[in-house]
C-alpha cells in the first residue's frame, strides 16, 4: 500500500468497496452512518495510516494511542483523582491522555464525544450521563470503557461500593448507631449503586436509612442538605462524596452539632479533603490503582487486534477508612412504655403465640409446661439453642436474615451489654416496672440487666462462684479442705501423688468467662467503664498479675486442668471422679447431682479459696442470665413476652416447680424463704427421700449466700465482650497449658481489647499500674 501521506479516502472507499462520501462521513462525524460501517472504515483506516484532515494519523495496532477521557468534573474530589491517576497511568503505559470536563453539563459531554471521535483512538467515560444507545454505538465504533456505570455489550470498571459501605455500616451498628442518612448526589448510575448498597447493608444491620435526594456533588450541595437533616435527625450520615461532606460538617458544626458525639459523618472517595476538615473525616477509600489498572487493562484488550473483542465488566473493592468524624453513639435506646401489670397482662392478653430460644429446655421444661396449665391461651414456642456463643451467633444470623426472630431469648449477662447498645433488644424502663422489679430481684441481678440506666433484661439466677469438694477423696488423702489458692495448689500437687491422674479443678476454656471470673477473684478490678464511652484497662494490675501466675502454676502441676467443658462432658468427669474440688459456678450443683446421682454425702459445697487472706476472700460470677426481649417483635407481643418472662422467672409456682435447676434464683424471696418457692427442694436426679442440701451434706443455700455477700459488686462487662473472648482465644488460650505463659500475655491481650474497643469509637485508657 502507499506510505500513510499518500494515503487518501478514495483508497480506503476502493478498499471497502464504499463510496468516498461514505467514508467521509464515517471518518468525520460518529452517527452520521451506520455503526457497522463507521467501524469497519475505521479500522481500514487506521491499519493504513491514513491522515486526518486534523493532522491526527490513525496508527495501527501496537503504537501510541490518543484516548480521550471525559470526566463530569475536575472539581469533584473523586473524579479530579481518578482522572488525573488515569491519565498518569496511561502515560506510563505510552498512551497520549487528554483530560476533558464536561462541567456536568450532559450537552458538552454529546459535544466533546462527538468532537473526539474522529481524532481520538479510544475512550474512557467516567461516569457519563449520555444513553446507553448512544454509548453503545461510540463502543461499536471505538474502543470504549465506561467507568462507574454498567451498560451491557459495553465494558466497564467499576469501584464496587458495597464493600466499603458494608464494613463502614457494620463500624457503626457496633458502635451503637441504629439510623443513617443518605446525602445523594446529582442522579447518575454510581450514585444509585450507592444508595442501594448502603440501603441493603441498613436493612441487614436493622437500621434505619433515610435518604436526601438529589444534592449538588459539591461543598455548598452538602452544607445545603444540613437543612434537611436536621428536620429529621439519624446517628450517622454518609454522603455522595467527600466534598458534600465536608460541606456537611462544617454547617453541622455551625448549627451547634458536636461532630462525632451527636452525629457521625462519613464521606465517599478518601480524597486529600477528609484530612483537611475537622474532625478528620472517615470516608470510602477507592483504590485508584486497582482501578487504573483495571481501566487501561479494558483499553487495551480492545487495542490488542490480535483477539477477538470481547467485552468485559471489572469490578474493585472499596474500604472503609476510619477517622474521627464517627464515634459511639453516646447512649442506649430509649425505653419503650408498654401496656404492662405483671399477672393482669397476662390474664387479659388476647390469644398469642411467642417464640423463646434458651440453651436448654430441659432447665426450663417445667416451668414452661406450668406456665401451659395457667395461661392456656399464650402458646410459648420454645427452641434450644445450645451454648451461649452458639445462641449469640445463631440470633445474629437471624436477625441479619430477618427471619425467626425469637420474641424472647436467653442471653448470659456479659453479653447483654453489646446486644443493648446495638439496639437488638428492648429497653423497657419505666417508673411502675423498675419498681416491681426492685421489689422482686436481688439488687446484684438487677445491676446485670441494667445498661447505661435501661432496662433490658429479666434476671433468670445468679452464677455466684462456689467451691464444690469431694470429701471421701480429700479425707481419704487425709487433706483439708483449702482456704486460699496457694493451699489449693499445695493440697491439689499431694492429691496427684496420692490419686495419680486427679486434678482439683478446671477451668472451663469454651470462652473467656471463666478464666476471667477466676481473675476477677484477686480483688483488683479488670477495668472500669466511667461512662457510656470511656473505659480503663487495668489487667496488668499486679494483683491481677499475681492471680494469673498463680493458676499456671496450678495448670504446671496438674492440679487445674484447662478444657472446654460441654454438659456431657462434664457427667462423664464429674462420674469418673477426676475433680475433688472444682471451683465453678452455682449452677454446677444440679451437674453434679444429674452425673453423680449415687453421691450423696460425698460433695460439700464451700467457699472457693481466696487469693490473699481468707478473711479477705472477694467472690465473683461465672455466668448468670436473663430473658430479654426482642426489639423489632409488635408492642403487643413485647407486652405479653414481659409478662411472661417475669412469670417464668420469678412467680412462686414455676420456682417451686424449677427447684435445684434454676438455683439460686435471682429472686429476692427465694433467698428470704426459700421454702416457700420450692418446697420440695429436690432435684430430679435424686431418690424420693434424699434432699439437695443432704446430698451436698452442708446447706447450699447458706454456700450461696455467704459467696454471694463476698461478690466483686464493681464488675460491669464490657459492651463487646464476644471481641474479648475472641482475643482471649488467640493470645491466652494457646498458653494455659503445663509450661505456658499466660500471665506474661495479659498486657498483649490488653492491648487488642484496648485496639478493638478504640475501633468501635469508646476512649480506652490503659493502666501504667504493670
């Protein structure tokens, strides 16, 4: 063929057996003939060089390509950055990048594509309003990626923003937030793509999501939208992009808004302004690299005329960045009234059906099926849901499918706490409740259920820590009963001699509950939450410290011996007589008397030993629960499920029929008179003549109530307590083993309790007391 300067439109017409009039409009002006035509005159053209009358020459395959990347806007943070890494990364590639504005204005965007497209080899459109038909046939035509929008038979990249607006939602609901506002942007395909993402992950936390529509994409468009804000508050907002969001906290903070304490702002993109406002913005990080490569890597499949075009949908992840414009929600929701008067609600309620989901119906079988007999006419649906970390992780996944919810569930008091700040169960305090339960529950349980001055919970027992001595093994060793840990250990290390293959205790590793009850008995607070966000770590307290070596030295010897402990495995111990005297909760009686129905006489219920002096012997919980109440269920059902729960829990007839299994209640009349609320004072597992108090050969009634006025009345869990069993597992489990360290890990599992506390927006001191 002629070199490329001879080269003329009736040589490309002859070529394609066109008329030269049809070349020239095809090579002249997109849309004038057909877009099969237009691209194969095109490509003739371009495969021999021929000059434009622009002086651009069409250069075949594999040298520099003019691209032409048209952008909404070089004043929109987000697009000024993709663009101009876009246009660098182009370059790099030897490409020749020409940055073009339309102003947002859809007019010059036609205008611009239509000016280009005879002097540009490809294009990229970044976010473009034009209509798929017309992007279409500029693709047919040209090579062609848009960015930030799907069009089918077109290929596109795109920053998937449900990544980053799922973690940042999650962020939140943990935080305590239980509503988010939307500031939308101008209407475009990315912004609905990101209404829906944050819709979809509202809907899954159960939160609330509101939308602004149709904001200017600018400073001033985000200050415009505080007004409509405010008209409805929620606890966070996200914005379209960082520059409404910047707008935003500016106008918030004008308005006598503290940012984060009153609402927490996150803006879209992590452009340079979320460093420059303050508070520092947290915001939707787009990975400009990733996304650039996947840019040019579209580009250049449709350069590469060694392949068949192919058109390809590319998609990055987004992230979630967090900076100081978020924080926790400073309080738990508020209370709802209900229509309630204890029996009253009960006699009157039409006919019900409630869903209750406990560890084990067997505990609470016979109360339920009194309950039956009394209230024919409320159905109580219960389900087991085995351990507490099982029933938490089953009730999550639940409620994020928003399905079987359970209008009641049983919940241990740790964890209480974060399901309250989370908002997932109702808080029901009011005057006439708080006073009927003040007069019904002991004051230690009616602290457990209490957060941040709601009331969330209906005490179910108290988990009070208890030794539980097997006598003929001690007595048969010729060994006391020990009265502080140092004891333990001596008394535990010559049983072994003695009865190889005994240990004294366990310590139960299913979570960190245990380990941290043991802990809690050294007499120096682990931490201490001041407020509703505010907490002080002092796990490196010497004491605490002193506590932790103490039991691994009992785990080197053997006398303590760390495992998790399931109901079967606990009758196949307790039978085998491999423990002579573990120190656990309460609720260990009825296991022992259920695995060990032919002890009688050979168990005694004590004290457990003290770390320091035994006059000075602090006690504390393992465990304990409550009935708490779903908080999305009707208010009519919530009304019934309080009622019943109370009854459950604390009327006399079903704690007479619940006898050992529920003891010690966390009622207070039961421990004034215990005759009264279970007169037979028997478990099942026990022959008809034989009594609780008689197996054990002591009173444990009077065991419960002398630990129970040793109690650490300064505990209070913390609002994330599912995190600190988790790092539990990762930084102390691994060494509470014959030869481990745990006591040297304390400060590390600190700090990770410290780091995930912080990232849920609580201020978290550490103590210098180590």
């Amino acid at each position: 063929m002629n070199s490329s300067r001879n080269v003329t439109l009736a040589h490309i017409a002859q070529q394609l057996g066109l008329s030269q009039s049809t070349v020239s409009r095809a090579l002249s002006r997109t849309g004038r003939v057909s877009a099969a035509t237009e691209a194969r005159v095109r490509q003739a053209a371009q495969a021999s060089g021929y000059v434009l009358p622009q002086g651009h020459v069409m250069i075949a395959g594999g040298a520099t390509k003019r691209i032409a990347i048209i952008t909404p806007s070089l004043n929109e943070p987000s697009a000024a950055m993709l663009a101009e890494h876009l246009q660098h990364r182009l370059a790099e590639s030897g490409h020749e990048p020409l940055v073009l504005s339309t102003g947002g204005s859809l007019q010059h965007e036609h205008t611009l594509i239509h000016t280009w497209n005879s002097a540009a080899d490809g294009f990229v459109l970044i976010s473009p309003g034009s209509a798929d038909a017309q992007i279409r046939r500029l693709a047919a035509i040209l090579p062609t990626v848009v960015v930030d929008r799907y069009i089918s038979t077109v290929s596109s990249v795109i920053a998937d923003a449900s990544t980053g607006i799922t973690a940042a939602i999650k962020t939140l609901h943990g935080m305590g937030h239980s509503s988010i506002t939307y500031v939308a942007g101008p209407s475009s395909w990315a912004n609905t793509h990101r209404r829906r993402a944050l819709w979809q992950a509202a809907m899954r936390a159960h939160m609330e999501c509101r939308i602004i529509e149709d904001c200017p994409d600018t400073v001033n468009g985000g200050r415009a939208a505080f007004a409509l804000y405010d008209q409805h508050r929620t606890d966070a907002v996200l914005t379209f992009n960082d520059a409404m969001a910047a707008g935003f906290i500016t106008t918030a903070i004008e308005h006598g808004l503290r940012l984060p304490k009153d609402v927490s702002v996150i803006g879209y993109g992590d452009s340079t302004l979320a460093d420059l406002v303050r508070p520092t913005m947290s915001s939707i990080h787009l990975p400009w690299n990733a996304w650039t490569d996947a840019i040019a890597a579209a580009l250049e499949e449709q350069f590469d005329s060694s392949k068949t075009k192919r058109v390809t949908t590319r998609s990055v992840a987004t992230r979630f960045i967090q900076r100081a414009s978020i924080a926790r929600k400073q309080s738990v929701p508020q209370a709802r009234r209900l229509a309630f008067d204890s029996l009253s609600s009960l006699r009157s309620a039409p006919h019900t059906d409630l869903t209750l989901m406990v560890s084990s119906l067997a505990e609470l079988q016979p109360a339920l099926d009194a309950f039956a007999q009394r209230f024919p006419h409320i159905h109580l649906h219960a389900e087991e849901s085995g351990p507490q970390a099982s029933a938490i992780a089953l009730l999550r996944n639940r409620k994020d499918a928003d399905r079987n919810v359970p209008d009641l569930f049983r919940v241990e008091y740790d964890k209480l706490p974060e399901l309250a700040f989370s908002g997932q169960i109702l808080n029901f305090r009011f005057p006439r409740i708080e006073r009927e339960f003040t007069a019904r529950f002991l004051p230690q349980t009616l602290a457990s259920v209490h957060v941040e001055g709601g009331l969330f919970g209906v005490p179910t027992d108290i988990a009070q820590m208890v030794m539980f001595c097997r006598t003929d093994m001690l007595n048969a060793a010729n060994l006391p009963i020990p009265r502080t840990w140092r004891d333990y250990h001596d008394v535990g290390a010559r049983l072994r001699e003695r009865l190889p293959g005994t240990a004294m205790g366990f310590i139960n590793v299913a979570d960190a509950q245990h380990y941290l009850s043991l802990l809690r008995m050294a007499g120096a607070p682990l931490w201490t939450q001041h407020d509703a966000t505010n907490i002080q770590l002092s796990l490196n307290a010497p004491e605490v410290v002193a506590a932790a070596k103490l039991l691994q030295h009992c785990i080197d010897d053997g006398v303590l011996i760390c495992e998790p402990h399931t109901a079967h495995m606990t009758d196949g111990t307790i039978a085998s007589g491999r423990y002579a005297a573990p120190v656990t909760a309460s609720w260990f009686a009825p296991l022992i008397v259920r695995a060990h129905p032919n002890g009688t006489g050979l168990w005694q219920a004590t004290l457990p030993p003290s770390f320091s002096a035994p006059e000075q012997l602090v006690t504390s919980t393992v465990g304990g629960s409550a009935l708490v109440i779903n908080a999305d269920a009707p208010r009519d059902r919530q009304a019934t499920a309080l009622a019943s729960a109370l009854w459950l829990t604390s009327d006399p007839q079903s704690m007479a029929v619940q006898s050992l299994r529920n003891s010690p209640s966390a009622v207070s009349l039961y421990h004034d008179n215990q005759e009264a609320y279970a007169p037979h004072n028997r478990s099942e597992s026990l022959p008809s003549d034989v009594s609780d108090d008689s197996f054990f050969g002591s009173s444990l009634r009077n065991a419960y109530i002398d630990s129970m006025q040793r109690l650490d009345t300064h505990w209070k869990p913390l609002p994330f307590m599912t995190q600190v069993d988790a790092d539990f597992r990762d930084t102390i489990l691994p060494e509470l083993a014959p030869g481990g360290h745990s006591q040297d890990l304390l400060t590390q599992w600190q700090a990770s309790i410290a780091n995930h506390g912080r990232s849920l927006g609580f201020t978290v001191h550490i103590s210098n007391k180590g």
